[in-house]
C-alpha cells in the first residue's frame, strides 16, 4: 500500500473510527451497526485533507474534462474544495467547487445548489460515507436536475453494506472509494490493512473521546 494511502488510514481510524461487541451504533440509513466512521473528525486535519485530494487526484487524472465538484452537506464540501485546490495547484485547470443543499433555503436565492455548479457542467460527485448510497444519490439527481452531467462517484469509505455501490451504479455512475470498511476494521497501523485478516482477527480503534454524530 502506498505510503499516502497507508498515513491517510492510519489518520482515519485513529480519528473517525469505532466499533463495539454489537450493533450498537444507530446510522441515518436506518440500520444498526457494530461500526461507527465520521469523516468530519478525519476531514478536521490539512494533513488528512492534502492527502485524500491527492489520491482522488490520482484517480481522476485521466479522465475527461470535469467541470466542477460537489456533494450533499456536509461531509461532501470539504474533499470537493479540497480536490479542486489540488487540480488547480498540480494542472492550473479550475475546477468549481460547489455543495449541494438537502432542502431549499426560505430566504434569498432558493437553490439547491450552493457554490457556482453551471448547467452543462460535467460534474464529479464525492461523499464521505457511503451506506446505502442515499447522500451520493440524492447529490447525483439534483445535479441532473440542475442541468449538470455525472458520470463518477468518489467516496472517502465504502461501509459495504445497504448495497450502497449497487445503488449508486444503477443511476448510470462509475463508484470507487478510497477505503471500505474492511480496510479499516483490519488496519493494524503498521502500513498494512491486511494484517491478521486470513485469521479473521479484528482490531479494536485506539482510545477516543465519546462522540456521536450521525454518518451516511
């Protein structure tokens, strides 16, 4: 595993992750869960930040044009101007940022889109979690609502659950994320997420502070 991919787990887990001996954690797909991950923790830090916009970097360089970025608050709009500053510092190409609403605001400008997304812009959808898909789907809808093109969807975690990736690849999408859950539950912190996993052995997250919130 690359070094960058290897320090951006170590961070993750260190910061965002938990797990219990049930299914104790209650996310907003509905379900119950041994597993609790909130990227917001993660996406606190400029290290974390750099070096998840250099591994989507990455793994969009040789696509086609994109015109903009963005995602459903929160979680989205810091990797989308996160990205965007990486493209212009490495290509000079500016790519908008730009996040998408969940409701309509009661005041000024009632759009959904927040930040300037055109219509005709070929957009790259990113989220932090993806459970069910639910966030990254209703990001890609409004986004076509709105005029816009997408054609790729790019997740920090991929919990493996609900079908999330099923469900975002059936609105015409290619999906990857960074990380799956898997990852996570087997990092050991040593550069390799592999660790013990033919014995099926699973490591418990560092000590953390209590926190809740609730993840996608």
């Amino acid at each position: 595993m690359g070094s960058e991919r290897s320090r951006l787990l170590e961070i993750l887990k260190q910061t965002s992750y938990r797990e219990s001996e049930t299914a104790s954690f209650h996310l907003a797909s509905g379900i119950l869960s041994k597993y609790y991950i909130d990227c917001k923790y993660l996406l606190s830090y400029p290290e974390a930040r750099t070096i998840l916009a250099s591994l989507i970097f990455e793994l969009i360089r040789d696509e086609r044009t994109i015109d903009s970025i963005g995602g459903l608050e929160l979680g989205a709009y810091p990797i989308a101007t996160s990205v965007s500053d990486k493209i212009y510092t490495e290509t000079g190409q500016v790519v908008r940022a730009f996040v998408v609403r969940k409701d309509r605001k009661k005041h000024g400008i009632e759009t959904l889109i927040a930040g300037d997304g055109r219509m005709g812009d070929r957009v790259l959808v990113v989220d932090d979690v993806i459970t069910s898909g639910s966030s990254a789907i209703q990001a890609i809808e409004t986004v076509r609502q709105a005029g816009m093109t997408v054609d790729h969807v790019v997740a920090l975690v991929d919990r493996e659950e609900s079908n999330g990736r099923k469900n975002i690849e059936a609105r015409g999408v290619k999906f990857d994320a960074l990380f799956s859950l898997t990852d996570l539950v087997n990092f050991d912190g040593h550069g390799d997420e592999n660790a013990d996993s033919d014995s099926g052995k699973k490591r418990a997250v560092r000590s953390q502070s209590s926190r809740s919130a609730t993840i996608s």
